[in-house]
C-alpha cells in the first residue's frame, strides 16, 4: 500500500510539473541559411505543423523569422522553399519562453551522394571549428579537415569544410563523399568542435552557453542530431564517429585533450 501510495504521488507530482511547463504559451525564432555557403535565405517557409494557418510566416532579408503565441509542448517545425530540401526539426516549448530553432538547408544538387555534418550555435560563443579525421592511410597520422586544411570532396581524401563560420551563430559544414553503401575509405571516420575562443581566451562563454546543436544528413535526409551535453565546460566536444557503412556511433563527450585519432 506505501508503495501505491508513493507511486500515485510521484506520477501526480511529475503531472504537474509538466503541466506548468506546457500549459501556456511561448514564441520561436531563429535563422534560415544555405548550408553550403552560410549566406541567409529569406522568404522561406515557416510554420508549426498542425497549427499552419494560425502560424505560418516567411523569413526576412537577413533570414530570421519569429512565431509568436505557440501553445507550448513538442513541437515540430516545417521549413521549407523551392529548390531545398525540406526540413521538419522537433522542439520542446516551454512556456513564457523563447526558443530558438535554427537551420540550415541543403539544396537537392548539394546533398546528392554526400553526408553532412551542420554545426550551428547562438552568438554567445564567438568561434566553434567543425574537425573531421578522415583515415586516408592505413596507419597514422589520418588526414584532419578544419579550417587550415578544408579539404577536397572530388579527391582525396573526399571530404571537404564547405563553410567556417568565425563570428558566431555558424553555419559549420562538413561534407564527406557517400558512395551510397559506403565512405571512400574502409576505416572509422570522427567528427568533433574545437572552441577556439574559449582556448584563446579561457574566461569567455564555454559550451555550456553556445546552445550547439550538430545535424547530419545523408542524401539531404537528417539522420541523426545532436546537442552539446549541459555540463560541457571542456574546449573539445566528441560528437559522433562515421562508420565505414555510414552508420553514425555517437559519442557526445567533452575534454581538454582534442580527440584522439582513428587508428
């Protein structure tokens, strides 16, 4: 019986709590931009599905919208303009909050036969460096795309940093050549960001307050998504490794020490 009682309790204390997170209204924002070049895309779709009548917007010149007065809870976002692929990101609401929900999208010809890794955050944090070590030999060193050595997507090692966004907010794109069953080598590929501010000047904003999200796509479909864990005060964050096959292993680890290599 103490333990019904316990367990009652406990469910109606999570109801409410939940209840008081939801039950209300809050308001969501952000930035649209071209994955490949970083450059705003305005006049894009926006809406929260289900509700696409009441809050249906598009995005300005400098590819920002805002919906306001959104019954809290999950939501999904539709965002969408001719000659991109579409995208229908997830957010928890909150009531009396701002949440901010932005993307980057592909176009049809950009996302063809690559998989992509977008790295996005807010302008709290000043520079986040997308990295990838591609294993282009059988033995180490692999090769590490960033922004000294961007790479190439037609030649080796088939993988390229298609933006460097240094101002904050990103885009960050890492593109990686998908043979459709298959990366262009047989071996783990690890992809991780470096805050480079933070290493240069370690009393500015660390990860915890970056809000950085990594999106992967793989023929321009999402496939997995990522946000940096809330006690990631270190200057590296692991995110994920790419398996031969392309299978995504996440790892969304924080360190000092910058990832090690794949071999």
């Amino acid at each position: 019986m103490k333990y019904l009682l316990f367990s009652i309790l406990t469910l109606m204390l999570f109801s409410c709590g939940q209840s008081e997170l939801v039950d209300g209204y809050g308001d969501i924002e952000g930035y649209i931009t071209n994955g490949q070049t970083g450059a705003a895309l305005s006049g894009v779709t926006v809406y929260v599905e289900g509700f696409q009548s009441q809050t249906q917007t598009t995005t300005n010149g400098s590819g920002y919208y805002r919906i306001t007065n959104v019954q809290a809870g999950t939501k999904t976002i539709n965002v969408s303009i001719s000659g991109y692929i579409d995208q229908r990101p997830n957010t928890f609401l909150k009531k009396n909050k701002t949440n901010s929900v932005s993307l980057s999208l592909l176009t049809t010809a950009y996302a063809a036969n690559k998989l992509v890794a977008i790295l996005s955050w807010n302008t709290t944090v000043q520079d986040l460096d997308s990295n990838l070590y591609v294993p282009v030999n059988n033995t180490a060193p692999s090769t590490h795309i960033y922004y000294q050595n961007v790479g190439d997507i037609n030649n080796a090692p088939f993988a390229v940093l298609d933006v460097d966004d240094t101002d904050g907010s990103g885009p960050e794109t890492i593109a990686v050549k998908w043979n459709g069953t298959a990366l262009s080598y047989p071996r783990k590929h690890r992809y991780f960001v470096h805050n480079y501010t933070q290493q240069n000047s370690p009393a500015s904003p660390d990860f915890t307050q970056s809000e950085a999200q990594v999106r992967v796509y793989r023929n321009g479909t999402l496939i997995s998504q990522f946000s940096v864990p809330e006690n990631c005060t270190q200057t590296y964050w692991h995110v994920f490794d790419i398996e031969s096959n392309g299978a995504i292993t996440p790892s969304n680890s924080c360190s000092n020490s910058i990832p090690s290599d794949v071999y």
